[in-house]
C-alpha cells in the first residue's frame, strides 16, 4: 500500500500569515500522497464581526444559524480554501481546493437538537464515507485541501469540525492506503500540567488525564478524534506543532505527542 500523509492544520497557524506560509512550505515539500484538512474560526469570527453578525459560541463550539452558515461557507470553502490553494500552487503544489459536499465526499447529519441548538452542524456519517473519489484524485497526482463543511445531502452545507472530518477522510482513506493522520497546530503536542510535550498517550492514560482536569476544552474532541481513527485501520496518529512536520516525516524524529 502507498503511504498517505493526512494532515489537518488549525489553531493560531491559519491567522498568522507567516506562520502559515511557513507550514505550506513544509507540507508542499513533503514527498508523496497527502491530503490537506484546514480550520478557520477565528478568520469566520472576525469578518461576521465586521458584518455586525455577533459570533455566538457554547463551550467553544460554534452556533451556526442560518446568517452564520452563509459566513462560514464563503470564509471557509471560499476566502481560506481558495487562498490555500492559490498559494500551494505557487509552490509547485497541485492543490484541488474541496468541501464535503464535492463529489459527496462527506455526508453528514444535521445535529440533533437536545440541550443546546447549535443550528447548521453537520455530524459526518460514517457509515456513508466513501474515500473512492478522493483515492482517485490521489492517483491523478491532485492533492485535496478541505474545508470544514460537509453537506446533509437534503441540500444544505454544514459547518463542521475539522478535526473531526479528518479523523473520518483518514479511516475511509485507510482501505486504500497506508495512512498517518497529523494534527498541526501552534502547541509542541499534548501538555501536561507542568506544560511539557506528553510523547505518547494511551486511551486509558487519556482518561486519566481528562478526569485529572489536565486535558480539556478543544484538546478533549481532538484526542476523541484520534482514537477513534487508530482504532479504525488509521497507522498512525500525532498531534504536534505545525514547524515539527518535515521533522517527522522526513527525519523520523520523534516529535510531539503519538496517540497509541
């Protein structure tokens, strides 16, 4: 099986205009088959702002009303995507800029209404993921790069999490190929309460840690993510800082945290 870097980027790095030319350096270098997950909130965040559309957030997550899924659409698929693409093109990169509604790559479920209304959040549908188009853009030589939006397949877009969709393209993906699943972001990995890079964490270390109040908030769904794709045909997962990438895959350094 070929081996394929699934690559998720999100945190402070999207927003930093050098730090995120640094990061597409690194990934539009990087040999082989790779794929590109980005976030973008804050970017949503402050051009709803500029509208006078006020962004409104529930233990970090975003409500996503009808004005505010208008916003993340085009910032999203439109505004980051398309400027990623842009850009790693410029870089000898043959990006394809993507939502989950392309070719249905991800279907989703409007999420349920029960204590909270987060509106227009898609849950991905996993028993629908089908990773044949996106294994066949592979092949041409494309390199996807993926915005957080998938679709109920009723025809409406959703907003949903990133970390989340590639954790879901890296277990479809893994039928095909060999992959590794990488979260960058701005921190060295997973902390521990003295603020240093824990290397390695099992599920049962994980609970431990959340029920110890050590990893919360975002880090929280981000490990959810990532154990639920080792668990499920993914090779490999590491969460760690975005300049670490070239480190890892073209080092074999250890760097950042390894989820196992």
């Amino acid at each position: 099986m070929d081996t394929l870097y699934v690559i998720k980027v999100g945190g402070n790095i999207i927003d930093n205009e050098e730090k995120l030319a640094s990061f597409l350096n690194d990934f539009a270098q990087l040999k082989g088959l790779k794929v590109l997950i980005h976030g973008g909130g804050k970017i949503a965040t402050e051009i709803s702002k500029g509208l006078g559309i006020e962004a409104k957030m529930v233990d970090g997550r975003r409500i996503t009303d009808t004005e505010t899924l208008k916003i993340v659409t085009m910032v999203y698929a439109g505004l980051i995507n398309k400027n990623l693409v842009a850009k790693l093109q410029a870089k000898g990169c043959n990006a394809i800029g993507l939502t989950g509604a392309d070719a249905n790559i991800i279907p989703a479920n409007k999420r349920p209404v029960k204590e909270i209304d987060y509106g227009f959040v898609g849950d991905v549908d996993n028993a629908k993921m089908n990773g044949t188009t996106l294994s066949l853009l592979l092949k041409t030589g494309l390199v996807p790069i993926l915005a957080p939006l998938t679709h109920d397949q009723q025809g409406n877009m959703l907003n949903t999490n990133a970390d989340t969709i590639a954790s879901s393209i890296a277990v479809a993906l893994s039928a095909n190929f060999d992959v590794n699943l990488i979260y960058c972001f701005e921190k060295e990995g997973v902390l521990d309460g003295e603020e240093k890079v824990i290397p390695s964490i099992t599920h049962s270390y994980f609970n431990e840690l959340k029920n110890n109040g050590v990893v919360v908030a975002g880090m929280i769904p981000k490990l959810d993510n990532a154990f639920a794709a080792i668990g499920k045909g993914v090779s490999s997962v590491y969460i760690m800082h975005a300049d670490a990438l070239p480190a890892l895959i073209n080092d074999k350094k250890a760097v950042g945290t390894k989820i196992s």
